[in-house]
C-alpha cells in the first residue's frame, strides 16, 4: 500500500550490494560457495592473520566492467582502494576494503518499466567493489552470539543510484530491474534468499515544491521486492508523522522489521569522515587496459532490451510481451527452448505470460524450477496449433504435464482428448440436435442468436470437449439457416 503523502513527497535512492559470481574471493583464494559450515571458507587474509596481504581477483574487475557497460557508464580507467575504518565483530581487519574517491564504474543509467508500467531511468551515480564482511550468528550457541567469517573477503559490487525515486514501487520496480540486470549478464546468481543482494535505501521526505532536501534515514539490508515497498512506505510514512507532530528527524540508520512491518533505529548514520577514507597501501592502483575492457565488451551477452527488440522484429511481438519475457534471463532462455519445437512464438509466448507464470505464482516457484520441461510446453502447444487439441483440452494436458508429468501424446491418447474434426460425424451429430430441439432452432431462426451457445454446449457435451469448435460453429451456421 502506499503511503499517505499529505503534501509531501519522498525523495528516495538505493544503494544495492550485488554479490558477484565468481569463484574466490576479492583478495584471496578461499571459496564463496553458499551453504558452508562456519568459517570453513575463511583463509589468513580473510582472518587479517599479520603478514597476509591481498590480491585483487581479475575476474571481480571483469564483472565490473560488464556492469559498467550494460548501463552505458563512464569506466574509470584508474580507480584506487581505499580502507574504510570502522570496528565490528565480524569485521577482523578493523577496516573494509572498499573504493571511495575512484570507483572502477562512474555514471551510468538504468531504464526500467516503473510500477505504472511507463519507463523510468534512474541515474547511477557509481558502482565500486568493496569486500564483505563476515556475519554474526546469534541462533546456534544458547546465550552467545558467534562470528561467522565465510563471508568476509567475498566480491561485492555496490551500486548507487542518486535520489530520483520517489515512490517505494518505484524503488521496489527499480531493484528488480537491477537483480534482473545482473543476472542476465551473468554477473550475480541473484538467489536473494541467501544474501546474493541486498539493499540499503535512503530515504527522506519534503514538502512538494519545495527544493531543498529533507534530512534522509537509511534502511539496512533490505533483501526482497515486497520487503524494499513496504519498509520505503512505513519509513514515509514515520517520517511525515514525525514532521506532522512538528518532531525532527534524525539522519540515522534502521533495520526493517518484517514481522511487525516497521523500522526501527539501528545506530546514529556515520558521515564518510567517520569512516578515516585513506588509500590502501598494500594495493596498487586499478588501471583498465583498454584491450580489456575490449574484451569484456566482445563477450557480453545479449542485454534485455536488445532481445525485446528482436522478440518484435523476428517474432512479432508486442512490446510489453517481449520486454516481459526478454527482461527474464531464465525465461527467455525457456521462450527460445520451446520454440526449437517449432511452436507458434506468439501462442508460446501468451503460455508463458498467461497459464505458466499463473501457476509458478500460486506454487512459488521461478521458471527454472518449473515441472513442465520447455520441450513438453513447446509439443503441446504443437499439438493445438495442428487441431489436435483445443484450448479446453490443451489446458487439461498442461495440468497433467504440471501435476504428473507425461509425454504430450501419451496424455492425449490415455484421455482420449484428440480433437474430433470428422466434419460429415460432426454434421449428422448436429443434425439430431436441431430435430431434437425445435423449439430452441426457432428462437435462432427469429434473430435469438444467442441461442447458438446452446447448440455448441451440446455438441461439445456429446462429443466430451473434443469436438473442434470453428468445424462446429461453420456447421451450425450453415445448418440453422431456415
């Protein structure tokens, strides 16, 4: 629900922590897979054991660099590390080494379909790699919390938008364009549920008019859709009745509480002086060659909105149908499996729109987890396009392929739902009907042509559904003629 703005408006930007999908860590070897017992995968560099030093991962940069270029930014062909100071358990160096003065991706843009379902772009205004830190654990030990440092040390990229949303749709639209982003040219895995992404959202609130800028909260680690829209409308909402009751706000950090549907003060917002920001000694400048920046470039994949393009010019599409199936790295991917069947792209792609995402939605589930492989949806959609099948019983076999599992035509034969097109059967069928019916063949014979449902309805009851339903109208036209 939005919030009640009152006069106001929001002024609203996100920073998102992307988790980049390499093998290693930023600056050492140890592993990044998800899952592992603690501090299993945390070597002496992750641990700041004295003597270790880092070594930038190539790979973090290259990834960078494919961000950088998918939203049209300025690379920075010299960007530094910097230490940011700060103590926390699970932080062993006492610093986070991040980039502050010269990321290695400058200003960019990312255009999206905003939650009216018109296109908005929002400017980034940088996106810098930086470690992670490791995590504190309070639920295993009873009374105690521990330190879990397989996450420090693993390759993130931060992406800062500038404060030009201003609604919590909006920004909720904006970061699923991003996950969908990511994921699409294959720098991010994008599974929320573990941490791959999360986002901070500053927020403030001003009168509408009004220039200046409000004094902004920071809402931490906020790692779903539903979740950014619902803690941006509550932090809204707080902060005009703050306002209303001539209260002050307060620049700090707060954590959203789910359960509840709140925030809640963290800490007091530190400001980049509390950070100490000076260069990391124990790394070298970052300096892009251009030949490999050329190279990044020559491998990037197919970005969304290129494919929405193609989907209209190759498939005639409409263009919200391709940019939904497009935008989708994991869905076009399933879109072009079912069309090596030789399915009709437009009947695959209302499928996937319509009946698919239906059931994924009730059943929670993304298309890569969907129970009907792409080459069954594909010869099912086959068999409609050649009359085997109407649209009844091609959502009956659908729904078997969904619950069960099959092959399409062993499904069709075991139900006996091939389509009857047997034109002179379905003319003496419809002939025993008028003689069976008199009364109802005049009401349509005095311009009661609605009557007409009637006579399809008992076809269709005689026949079980499977008569097929143009054969049975053009006979039932020519038939009922007086």
């Amino acid at each position: 629900m939005s919030a009640d703005l009152r006069g106001y408006e929001a002024v609203i930007g996100l920073e998102v922590h992307v988790q980049l999908m390499t093998a290693s860590k930023l600056f050492s070897g140890a592993a990044t897979a998800y899952g592992a017992a603690p501090n299993a995968q945390a070597c002496p560099i992750d641990l700041a054991l004295p003597g270790t030093l880092p070594v930038l991962n190539l790979e973090a940069v290259r990834m960078a660099i494919r961000f950088g270029l998918a939203i049209n930014a300025q690379l920075n062909q010299h960007s530094t590390f910097e230490r940011k100071n700060y103590f926390y358990p699970d932080l062993p160096k006492g610093y986070q080494i991040s980039q502050f003065e010269r990321p290695v991706v400058g200003a960019g843009v990312l255009t999206f379909t905003g939650a009216n379902g018109q296109p908005l772009s929002i400017r980034i205004t940088r996106a810098h790699l930086e470690e992670d830190a490791g995590k504190s654990v309070h639920e295993l030990l009873p009374g105690q919390s521990g330190i879990d440092l397989n996450r420090a040390g693993t390759p993130l990229l931060e992406v800062v938008s500038e404060p030009d949303l201003r609604t919590a749709a909006d920004a909720a639209a904006y970061f699923k364009a991003l996950w969908l982003l990511v994921r699409s040219i294959g720098i991010c895995d994008g599974q929320l549920q573990e941490g791959s992404m999360r986002c901070d959202a500053n927020v403030s609130v001003r009168r509408v008019g009004q220039t200046e800028l409000g004094v902004r909260t920071e809402i931490k680690n906020i790692n779903s859709f539903r979740f950014v829209e619902k803690a941006i409308d509550y932090e809204i909402e707080r902060q005009i009745d703050v306002l209303e009751s001539s209260g002050t706000i307060i620049r700090e950090t707060r954590l959203y509480d789910a359960e509840r549907n709140e925030t809640r003060t963290m800490r007091v917002k530190e400001s980049s002086e509390d950070y100490r920001y000076f260069p990391d000694p124990d790394l070298l400048p970052l300096v892009l060659d251009e030949n490999l920046i050329k190279a990044v470039r020559s491998s990037m994949p197919e970005l969304p909105a290129a494919r929405a393009v193609r989907y209209q010019s190759s498939f005639g599409l409409a263009g919200v149908v391709a940019a939904a199936l497009a935008d989708d790295p994991d869905l076009s991917i399933y879109f072009e499996a079912v069309l090596t069947t030789g399915a009709d792209p437009r009947l695959a792609a209302n499928w996937l729109i319509n009946d698919v995402s239906a059931r994924l939605n009730e059943s929670g589930l993304m298309i890569d987890g969907c129970p009907v492989p792409a080459l069954c949806l594909g010869q099912l959609i086959c068999r409609l396009s050649d009359g085997t099948l109407s649209s009844k019983t091609a959502k009956i076999v659908f729904d078997t392929l969904w619950d069960s599992g099959g092959e399409v035509d062993a499904i069709i034969d075991a139900a006996g739902l091939r389509q009857m097109d047997d034109r002179d059967a379905l003319r003496s069928l419809i002939g025993e009907l008028i003689a069976a019916n008199p009364d109802q063949v005049q009401q349509f014979r005095t311009g009661k042509t609605k009557v007409l449902g009637f006579f399809v309805g008992q076809v269709m009851q005689k026949t079980k559904g499977t008569a097929n339903p143009k054969s049975v109208n053009e006979l039932l036209a020519e038939l009922l003629k007086p």
